[in-house]
C-alpha cells in the first residue's frame, strides 16, 4: 500500500535524523523531523482525531505498535504505546513537558500540547487494541528451545534476589500486561525497554513513579536486560490486529 510506504519512508528518515543527531533550534515552537515539519497546528483540536494524531503515528507505527509495526527486525526503538493505560499516557507527556523525562523530539513536541490535547492523545491511544499474548503451548515451546527467553521468563516471574531485584510481574501484570502499579511491557521493542532500563540507572527518568524501578534497574546487569526486554517483546503476538475500539472516545 502506498501509504505504507509513505510511512515507511517518514520513518526512515526520521531514523537518519535520530542517528546523526539533527540540531533543534532551543524554544522554537516548530522542528523539523528530517524534512518534515512537525508545529502546534499538527495537533490542534479544530482537526479530525486521525489528523490530529498523524503526526504521533508516523513515528509510533501505523497501529500505533511502536517498531513492531515494522516487524521485529526492524530497530527504531521508538515504543508501542496501543495496550498502555489512559493515565499512564497521560503521566509520560507531563513528564515530558516537565522534564523529568527528557528525549529530543518528545520533549519538543510535548511543549506543543496544551492540556486538552494532552488528555485527547491519552484517551485516543488509550483506545488502541492491544495485541494478544501467545498461547500458553506457545511460551512453553519458546522457554524450551530459547535460552534468551528462558532466561528473561525467570527473571520477570522471580526477580534476582542476590541483587535485590523484585519480580516484574509484582507490578506490569503476569506477562507484562500492565496494571494499576506498573505500564504494559508485553510486546514492548526490545530497543526501547534497554533505553529505559538504562534511564532509570543514569537518573535521566525521574517520574516520582519510576522511585520502584530504581532498585529493579540498578540491580540489573547487560545480560539480564537483554534477557529481559527480549521475554516481554516475545510474549505477545504481532500485530494482526489493527483500529482503536471506538473513534473519539
Ligand atoms: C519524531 C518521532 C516521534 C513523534 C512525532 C512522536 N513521538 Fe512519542 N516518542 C518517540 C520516541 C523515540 C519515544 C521514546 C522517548 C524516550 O526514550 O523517552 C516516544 C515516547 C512517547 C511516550 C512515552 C511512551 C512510554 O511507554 O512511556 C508517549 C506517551 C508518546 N511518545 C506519545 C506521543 C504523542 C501523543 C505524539 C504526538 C502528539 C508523539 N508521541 C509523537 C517518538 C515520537
Ligand atoms: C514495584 C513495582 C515495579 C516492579 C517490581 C518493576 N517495575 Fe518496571 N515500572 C514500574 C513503574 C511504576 C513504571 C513507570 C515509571 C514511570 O512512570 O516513569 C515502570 C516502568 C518500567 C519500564 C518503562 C516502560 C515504558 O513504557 O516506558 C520498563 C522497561 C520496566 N518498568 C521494566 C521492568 C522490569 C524488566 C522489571 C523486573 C526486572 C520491572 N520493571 C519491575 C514499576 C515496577
């Protein structure tokens, strides 16, 4: 399909962009993805909620899978954001806008949102389906023949107790489906939960809810990271499901 393709080709660019570091002019109130313009208008609330959220699209994946919409091989590490809740949502851009998370483009283009458009992406993304986790057979084949997965299943459902590590299930839910106390990982890019794990470590991710990953980060080798991300990027299904479960709300 063309539009794929046009999007494919945005997020290429964007990904050149990332790589070599584009200069943003401090304050402005518009940046430049590549040669795309991203400014406030993009998301204003006179639009139709599809245009208003082309733009995050465009770098979140067409159904809003983050790189899995690209297919696993493919490495952008930017995040699925389809299965997150409404308030976490909510909670990453003022954390953005506050700077207690930092990231070059999120950072700018959360500064473009007022309010109301902030809780329109919460509750629009919200909506997305989120993609099925695998069979139970299917886990089970997995831990068997992947060292990697087995690895990671263990850590997620035992913690690392000689490093004081906690369980991830305890807070994102038995495969990482999310809840109350902690945000969906099933199906996750493996890209994106290293980075994070790493800024949790380096303090560059200071949300007063991350205060419970920084023991888990800190207690956590290379390894153990990559075995990690890998287990919960695994435990979902692909996604074949696509659309958001209502237009507006
Ligand atoms: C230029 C590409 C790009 C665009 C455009 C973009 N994002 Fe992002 N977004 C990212 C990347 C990359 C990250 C991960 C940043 C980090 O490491 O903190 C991210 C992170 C996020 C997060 C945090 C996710 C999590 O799991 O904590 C949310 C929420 C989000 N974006 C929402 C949006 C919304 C809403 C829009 C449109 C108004 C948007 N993004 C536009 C690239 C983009
Ligand atoms: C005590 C509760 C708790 C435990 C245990 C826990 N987490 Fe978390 N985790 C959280 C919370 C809360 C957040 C959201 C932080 C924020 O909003 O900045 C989070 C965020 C994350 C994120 C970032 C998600 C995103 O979309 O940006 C990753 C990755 C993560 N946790 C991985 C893990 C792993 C791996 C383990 C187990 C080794 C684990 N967590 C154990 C509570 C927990």
């Amino acid at each position: 399909m063309n539009m794929d393709n046009g999007i494919f080709a945005f997020r290429a660019r964007i990904f050149f962009v990332l790589l070599m570091g584009f200069p943003l002019a401090a304050h402005s109130e518009s940046i430049m993805v590549g040669d795309i313009e991203i400014n406030p208008q993009d998301f204003s609330a006179s639009l139709d909620s599809e245009q208003r959220m082309a733009k995050c699209l465009s770098c979140h994946g067409h159904h809003a899978g983050g790189d899995i919409d690209f297919g696993p091989d493919v490495r952008f590490g930017t995040p699925a954001l389809r299965g997150m809740g409404e308030q976490y949502l909510k909670e990453s851009l003022n954390a953005y806008q506050a700077g207690t998370r930092t990231h070059k483009e999120m950072s700018a283009i959360s500064a473009m949102l007022d309010e109301e458009t902030v809780n329109f992406m919460a509750r629009s993304f919200a909506a997305y389906i989120a993609p099925s986790m695998k069979a139970a057979s299917e886990l089970t084949a997995l831990a068997e023949k992947d060292a990697l997965f087995r690895r990671g299943q263990t850590i997620a459902r035992q913690g690392i107790s000689q490093h004081g590590v906690p369980a991830c299930i305890f807070c994102h839910g038995p495969l990482g489906e999310g809840s109350a106390a902690g945000p969906r990982l099933a199906g996750q890019n493996v890209t994106y939960i290293e980075s994070q794990i790493k800024a949790f470590v380096s303090g560059s991710r200071q949300t007063v809810q991350s205060a419970s990953m920084h023991p888990v980060a800190a207690g956590l080798t290379d390894d153990d990271i990559k075995a990690v991300a890998h287990y919960y990027e695994s435990v979902s299904e692909p996604p074949v499901v696509a659309g958001r479960v209502t237009e507006d709300n």
